[in-house]
C-alpha cells in the first residue's frame, strides 16, 4: 500500500521516516518529495508497505502524531486519475481578463480608449 505523509518538518529525512514506519511492519519505499530546484523537502512525502494489513495499523497510529513539533498527516495514497492532472500550457479561461470583458473601463467603453490621458506619446 503507498501512504502519503503530509505536513513533515523540513528536517526530516527519509531514514527518518522509514524507522517510523519500521515499526509496524515492512517498508518497502520511502520518498520525501522535494524542490528540483533547490533541493528542500516540499513536506510531504510517500512511504510504500508490502502489507496493507499493516499499512493500515500505521496510519491509524501515526496520522495526527507530531514530529519535532509538527502534527503530521498520514492517510492511504490515491493515485490521481489521467484527467485530473494540472496541466502548465498557459491554457486560461476565454473571455473576462483583467477587467471583467466586454468594454467596462469604468466608464463608457468606446470612447474611452480616445479621451483624455490615453493619447500620450502618440504624436
């Protein structure tokens, strides 16, 4: 079973981790994610046990536990489904922007863009 393990302090490391889950049975995995850029822990991190039986007495145990000070969380890893995964392409909503669509500038749309302070520069 793969657990997630939320909340950790910046300080632990996966040894640490892996003796945690020792105790209640055999750990076959254990990875505390962290930045790619700078090499801290992000907090959280995954620890797989071969037996679900005693994954399950783990999380029991551990979830709500504190660690140098920090409750942690534990609870059991659902894989996110293909579709649910966030995606970078800069693919925003259409419509709206920063003010709200349509030609609202707070005044009157049109003729706004043509009055006053927003002729500079064009001559």
């Amino acid at each position: 079973m793969n657990i997630f393990v939320g909340s950790l302090p910046w300080s632990i490391e996966e040894a640490d981790l892996r003796e945690s889950f020792e105790v209640y049975g055999s750990v076959s995995s254990v990875k505390i994610i962290t930045d790619k850029f700078t090499g801290r822990s992000k907090g959280f991190g995954f620890v797989e046990m071969e037996s679900d039986e005693e994954a399950e007495k783990a999380i029991a145990e551990l979830n709500g536990a504190t660690v140098d000070g920090r409750t942690i969380v534990v609870n059991k890893s659902e894989p996110k489904p293909e579709g649910e995964r966030k995606s970078f392409s800069n693919n925003r909503p259409s419509g709206g922007g920063y003010n709200g669509g349509g030609n609202s500038r707070g005044g009157g749309g049109y003729n706004d863009r043509n009055s006053g302070e927003g002729n500079r520069g064009r001559y």
